[in-house]
C-alpha cells in the first residue's frame, strides 16, 4: 500500500479542529466561559488548555461534558481517537 505525505497530520488537524469546535458548542451550551468552569469545577487553565490544544479532554471530563451538555456535545467529537460513534 502507498502511503499518501503528510495524512497524519491532516488526520490529527481533523481529529484537534473537531475537538475544539465540540468543545466551544459545548460551552456556549452552557452559558459561556464562566458558567462551563463552574459547572464542571475545573479552573481556567485547564480549560485554556483545551481551548488551545495543549493536552487533550480525560475521558472522564469528555463524559461529565456530555452530561452537562444533556447529550447535545457527545463525548465521541470531544474525542474521536477514544470513544466510538453511538
């Protein structure tokens, strides 16, 4: 099989930009910045670190998200490399 240059990094591009955009639905959700950090008791950095891709979503928050956001941000688009699609 031929290997196609740079699919890769289009492949984790796809994978972070999906990510991302889950994540900003999720907290416009919820009613913005504030409310979201407060929902899920974490601090502003953390989710600095999400917003700017520096580390990825645990598994565990990822769930608590989907939860918070009743089901309307799963956690299959926070992260696709983890969980399968319902």
């Amino acid at each position: 099989m031929k290997k196609i240059p740079g699919i890769k990094n289009y492949a984790a591009s796809f994978i972070k930009n999906k990510s991302i955009k889950a994540l900003n639905e999720a907290i416009k959700l919820v009613g913005g910045h504030t409310q979201f950090v407060k929902q899920l008791q974490i601090y502003d950095q953390l989710l600095a670190g999400w917003k700017h891709n520096q580390h990825g979503i645990s598994p565990e928050y990822a769930v608590a998200i989907e939860r918070l956001t009743q089901g309307k941000v799963s956690r299959y688009n926070l992260r696709i490399d983890i969980f399968q699609e319902k």
